[in-house]
C-alpha cells in the first residue's frame, strides 16, 4: 500500500540494524533527501562499521538535521531509531519549523534481520537487543505525537494541501456538493508577449468561459508582486484589461482581486467600475482591498498611509460607491473623503455591483465585510478557513446580517498535471487531487473557489482545469 506524505515533512526511520530501513529511503527518496548515521560514521570516522564515531557522527546529524528543517526540506533520518530522547529532540527541532514529522517502523522476520546482519560489524547479540526493542517501541511511537506512525511502501511526495484528497475526491464522487470555479490571471509573459499578450489573454479569457469558469480576474497592481514574480515581468493594468476582456467574451463575469483603495480617487474608481458593467452588458464585479505593496507606491508617487488610515478609505470606498452607482446624487462625507454629489451616469446595468472585500483579518476585515460586503475572499486551508467563516458569521450576527448574504471565497494556486508530469510548484495535482482539495474546501464552508492558475500561458492550461470543474457542476 502506498504512502502519501507532505512535502515537506520529516521521517524517522525505526528498525534494527539490516531490517532495510536504508534500502527503503534510497528507493523512495532522492540521496540529498537522505541523512543517514552510518554515512556520516563514514565522514568522521574509518567507515561506517567505526562505532567509536557514532557521538561525532550523531554531532553531525543533529546540525544537519536543523539546517534543513530551518529550509523546511523533505529530510530522512536514517538510524536505527529506537533513542526516545533522540525521538524527541528531532520531533521538536521539525514542528518549530512548521515541519510534520512521521516515523516509519521496519520490523521484517527476525530471522531475516539476523541474515542480512551478518557481516555488517554488529555483534549478533546487538541486533537481538534490537529486535526486542523495536516490538516495544511500537506502542510507544503512538503516544510521542507523530504525525503518524507507518509502515514501510512506496512514497508519493505531495503538497500538503493535497495530503487526503484521494479521501475527499471519493466523498465527492458519491455524494457531490455544489461550487462554483473562478480563474485568476496573475501572469502575463507568454510567449511572444507583448506583441501576443492581446491575443493570447483573449483565447484564455474565451476557453475560461467555455470550461465553466464563473469569472474571471486580474490583479490591481502596476509591477508584478514578489510572491508571483519579477519586477520586470509584465504587468497590465486592471481595469484597462477587463475592459478589453469584456470585449472578447459574452458569459463570464469581470473583476479585480483586488483593487487597492490607495491607487484611485474612490469617486472615479466607482466611475471606472460603472463602466466596466455598463460595457460588458452587467457583468462587473468589484474587488477591494486596504493596499499593502509599500514599494509599488513609491515607484507611482502615491502616498502609503499607515493602516489604520486605510482601514479607514476601505470603508470609505465600502459606503461610497454603492451609493455613486445608486439612485439620485446625495452628498457623501467619509472618515478620509467627501463628494458633494455622487453623479455617476451611466449607471451600472446590475442592481448592485457585488463587492468583494480581500483579506481575512478577523477583527477589521471581517468585520467591514459582514457589515457592507457581498463577498470575502480567503486564503489558507480548510482548517484555517472554518475557523474564518466561523469569525465571519460572529460578526454579521453582531451587524443584524445573515450571513448567507456573504459569498465565502477561496484564492490559492493551482495547476492541473498533464499525464506523466513530474509534480512541480505548490498547486501542482492530478485531476483527483485537485476534486479532493476542493471538496475539503466545500466542506469548511468556501462557496467560490478562485483558481490561481499556475501555468496561465495559454488556452490549454485552462481547459485541463474543465474536468475538475465538472465534478463539482
């Protein structure tokens, strides 16, 4: 039976010596992945068999062992394991650096063991001991607070956002919940760009629309952000971009996450947003966010205001533009901005332009949402966003709201793998995975998950996604 694991992840061998614990981590491990006492016995000492090294050898161990769980790597540690006090120190060193760690037991007939034993340079009678010791550490193992204590088999890596979706894929299948897929486009170096950046965005916009994607968006920034890219790497402008988009499409709904209330004068932002809907035939959704990117204002020449002050424009933009695209012209005056009259005509074909509010913070963010927003947008996994939705459905109790007014939303990176890919970068999954990760997302309360599509270059990476969708239509 196979064993997935977290990439990364710690794994304490345990087993006597000669009991294939090596044999195993070579097979399923790449040899940099793999820090093994007797290799290290080798480097410090006369060999591997020169017992007299173990202390330096374990001196090593120890400091290589805490370089790599400081990188968060997958790392093997291969001894025989069976030191509780070891155990302990290697557990504490991986889980304070966010590392889960698992022990794999190998405990094969003793007879076996005792075999392939001979002629390794430990005494018989050694081994033995450590036979004995293996049978009584098992049940120890359950209680040292492993992320889980396995039997030995064949290794997938994964991201571990995919670590149970099999499971979840399998729920899906025989009992199917609803979820509605968005795309967001964060890159825009394709190939041949700019010269094809038009034309290929249209050709994904157009493949989006036809594999069931709901909508589509664009970040509001005027330099690619750090976490996606380079500086230097292209970066449209938002609205300039959905405005062609709506152009080239007929179905799919428009939108920025999220657009940073520092760039724009809120009065001509609820303009530019009117336009949009009024051009793409009612099909404008509006993203907001309190702006973090300090460098990006720098280069612009727009003021960066602490925080608390554009906490304060956030709710500003929360308040006015509903009312600029909404009857009449009536003065508004805000913590940070006032307009005499809020004249925006045309006016937007949609009753309401729903207003999505980005970020999680549980004691402002959430709280501007429950108490104006139509929509939130979330990161993290299903843990962290049960805990949110709990937080959001608090504070629209508190505001007199039901919260199923609020769409919850979930943003991550994705990629769906094309057959015999090697797994590479966080989203990566096969189609199975992707089903399972979002089932899990359903279940902790996600309404839209919002596709951050990892190998956005063109129209077939988006319709590989058009199999997942379908199993949530």
């Amino acid at each position: 039976m196979g064993i997935r694991l977290p990439d990364p992840c710690l794994v304490v061998l345990v087993g006597a010596t000669a009991s294939g614990k090596s044999r195993w981590a070579h097979e399923w491990f790449a040899p940099d992945q793999v820090v093994s006492s007797d290799r290290l016995r080798a480097v410090v000492g006369a060999g591997e068999d020169d017992l007299r090294a173990s202390g330096d050898a374990f001196e090593v161990l120890e400091l290589i062992l805490a370089k790599r769980m400081r990188r968060r790597l997958v790392t093997v540690v291969d001894t025989i394991g069976l030191d509780p006090k070891r155990r302990a120190g290697w557990r504490s060193v991986a889980e304070s650096n966010d590392v889960p760690v698992y022990a794999v037991v190998f405990d094969p007939p003793a007879a076996v063991v005792r075999e392939r034993a001979r002629g390794s340079g430990v005494p018989s009678k050694v081994v033995s001991g450590q036979l004995r010791e293996v049978s009584a550490v098992r049940e120890a193992l359950a209680g040292e607070g492993f992320a889980a204590v396995l039997e030995p088999g064949p290794v997938t890596l994964v991201p571990p956002a995919f670590l149970s979706a099999p499971e979840a894929a399998v729920r899906q299948r025989d009992n199917p919940r609803l979820l509605e897929f968005d795309l967001q486009v964060s890159r825009f170096d394709f190939p041949g760009h700019p010269a094809t950046t038009g034309s290929t965005l249209a050709e994904m916009a157009r493949a989006a629309e036809d594999a069931g994607f709901r909508s589509l968006w664009v970040m509001d920034h005027f330099v690619q952000i750090p976490q996606v890219g380079r500086e230097w790497e292209d970066m449209l402008e938002s609205w300039t971009t959905l405005a062609y988009l709506a152009g080239v499409t007929e179905r799919i709904r428009l939108g920025t996450l999220c657009t940073g209330i520092t760039y724009r004068n809120l009065a001509h932002l609820a303009k530019i947003v009117a336009t949009l809907d009024v051009l793409s035939g009612g099909r404008a959704e509006c993203g907001l966010g309190a702006a973090w990117f300090e460098r990006e204002h720098r280069l612009y020449g727009w003021d960066f205001p602490p925080l608390s002050e554009r906490y304060r424009r956030l709710e500003d933009a929360l308040e006015l533009l509903p009312l600029m695209w909404g009857k009449g012209a009536p003065p508004f005056e805000g913590r940070t901005v006032d307009v005499p009259e809020a004249i925006c005509y045309p006016r937007p074909l949609q009753e309401r332009i729903p207003i999505l509010v980005g970020g999680s913070g549980e004691r402002r963010t959430l709280r501007l949402v429950a108490r104006h927003a139509d929509a939130c947008n979330l990161f993290g996994g299903p843990d962290v966003v049960r805990k949110k939705v709990a937080v959001l459905h608090e504070h629209c109790a508190a505001e007199g709201r039901d919260p199923a007014e609020v769409r919850v939303t979930q943003l991550a990176p994705a990629r769906v793998m094309a057959p015999d890919e090697e797994r590479t970068g966080p989203g990566a999954a096969t189609v199975t995975e992707h089903v399972g990760r979002y089932r899990e997302l359903a279940e902790a309360g996600v309404q839209t998950a919002i596709v951050g599509l990892a190998d956005a270059d063109g129209p077939e990476s988006v319709r590989r996604f058009e199999e997942v969708i379908a199993a949530f239509a």
